[in-house]
C-alpha cells in the first residue's frame, strides 16, 4: 500500500493498492487522488522516500 498524508491536518489525501510496483498503478494512482482530494491553491511542499518509483518519467511526468 502507498499513500499520500496532508502533514498540515495529518490525514490521507491519496492511497493505493497493487500487487506490482508499477508507478502508474501506484505512485501516479496516488498523486492524482491526492490532487483530487486536495487540489493545489497555493504552492506545494513535496516530500517522498526518493525511491524509484518517485524518480521514473511516468511520475515526473
């Protein structure tokens, strides 16, 4: 399971299950409910584990 925290008000913005690790079933699938949920006003602060799924073109992207 991956997921997405709001660390202003501490909840889950964005979650996803997959039984692969591939970005779009699950770091993409996560960001677009996260912004889904929360959509960008204001300027964002970005943090991740900086793993691989983080750093391929399809999440870059």
């Amino acid at each position: 399971m991956i997921g997405r925290l709001d660390l202003a008000d501490r909840k889950v913005v964005g979650w996803a299950l997959s039984q692969t690790m591939d970005a779009e079933a699950t770091t993409v699938a996560v960001w677009q409910m996260a912004v889904r949920n929360r959509p960008l006003f204001h300027s964002l602060l970005f943090h991740s584990v900086r793993g691989v799924p983080y750093a391929c073109s399809a999440f870059r992207e």
